[in-house]
C-alpha cells in the first residue's frame, strides 16, 4: 500500500499492487489492472519510487531468506547495502 494525493490535496491509500502503469500528461495519470485511471498529485517518478520501494519492501519482512531479498531487488533494479 501506498500513500498518495488527490489533485486537491486529499490523501488516500492505493494497493500499489493494482498498478497497470503510470503516465505523466502533464498530470501524473494512475492506470490500474481494474481499468479504472487515478490523478495524483504526485509526479511520475515520485509513485514510481513509492511502487518500488513497497515491493522492495515486502522481501525484507522477517522470516524471509536473504537470497530471495536480494533477488527480488535486483530484478527492480535497485541495490542494496
């Protein structure tokens, strides 16, 4: 989950796991795998960041190997340490 603004200012949360893609015109446009399209506040790269590091995120929980922590984030294309 993420947490993002409204046009107006009103935050809400978003299951960053819905995200289909983002698009910046000049609004930052949220497209989700439900069809439905979010304009946000934020900039494009700004929810990308907030996307990434959720998924980051939900390998680093205890219990998980840190082979999979690793691998997961590399395939993001983010590193570690």
């Amino acid at each position: 989950m993420i947490k993002l603004n409204r046009l107006d200012g009103e935050p809400f949360i978003l299951n960053a796991e819905l995200i289909r893609y983002i698009e910046s015109r000049p609004d930052t446009f949220v497209s989700l795998t439900t069809g439905e399209r979010l304009v946000v506040k934020q900039s494009m790269d700004e929810v990308l960041a907030l996307a990434l590091e959720y998924q980051r995120s939900k390998y680093l929980l205890p219990g998980l190997p840190v082979d999979v922590a690793s691998r997961s984030t590399h395939s993001f294309g983010i590193t570690t340490g």
